[in-house]
C-alpha cells in the first residue's frame, strides 16, 4: 500500500511540475488515470503522442509535438511509451509510432498515424477550437 501511495504522490508531483503548455510523460498507469481525468473534468482537449525509444521518426516529431504544446496551452499534451505502457497502446489499438490520438471528455476524436506535421499541426489546430 505505501508504494501505490508513493507512486500517486510521485505521479502527483510530476504533474505539479510541469505548467500549461509542456508535453507531460506519463510513466505510470496512475499517472495516465490521473491526467486523464483532469483533462476530462476540465472538458480539456487531450493530444497523446504514442512514441517508443528506438523509433527515428517519433525523435523526429518530439519538437514538433512540444512546440504545439506551447501554441495551444490550453490543450493537455501526453508522452506515452508503447514499450513502458503497454496496456494503454494497446487500449487504444496503437500499431505504428507515432501515433498521435486526441481526446475530449473520454472520447477519441481523431488520430493521426505517422509522422505526419502538416496534419499533425492541422488536426490540433481544428480539436483545440472545437
């Protein structure tokens, strides 16, 4: 039990410390409950980039993907890796990386699969004014 509580106590911590407008890693399935049921109670989109460690393009799009966090602070921008948070890829039927997925009140709204920034851009853009 005290590791679970210090596990939600680091998750917390971790959110705590990143402000509107930076892309927050998620590193735990409390941390993804959580952030995800912020952004839900808030009615805030959500952008999750589905990346993993060995793969060049999502290196590639990670700027991309922290300058949209930046331009839309509005929105909630998640980092999950495929390899370290299997059972959320997977929920999500995340087969190639990136994959780029949104969200608003639970719900997936579009997705973006590829390393693709013209839609990428395009697509945050059309769900954060939504």
């Amino acid at each position: 039990m005290a590791a679970a509580a210090t596990a939600t106590t680091t998750a917390a911590a971790t959110a705590a410390a990143v402000g509107p407008g930076e892309v927050i890693s998620v590193h735990s399935l409390e941390q993804w409950t959580m952030q995800i049921e912020e952004a839900n109670a808030a009615k805030k989109l959500v952008v999750i980039d589905f990346t993993a460690s060995w793969c060049g393009p999502c290196r590639i799009m990670a700027p991309i993907f922290s300058d949209l966090a930046k331009k839309f602070p509005a929105a909630v921008f998640l980092k999950v890796d495929v390899d370290e948070l299997k059972p959320i890829a997977e929920q999500f039927s995340v087969e190639a990386m990136p994959t780029f997925l949104f969200m608003k009140e639970g719900d997936v709204k579009d997705r973006v699969v590829g390393a693709i920034k013209e839609e990428l851009t395009t697509k945050v853009g059309l769900h954060a004014a939504a």
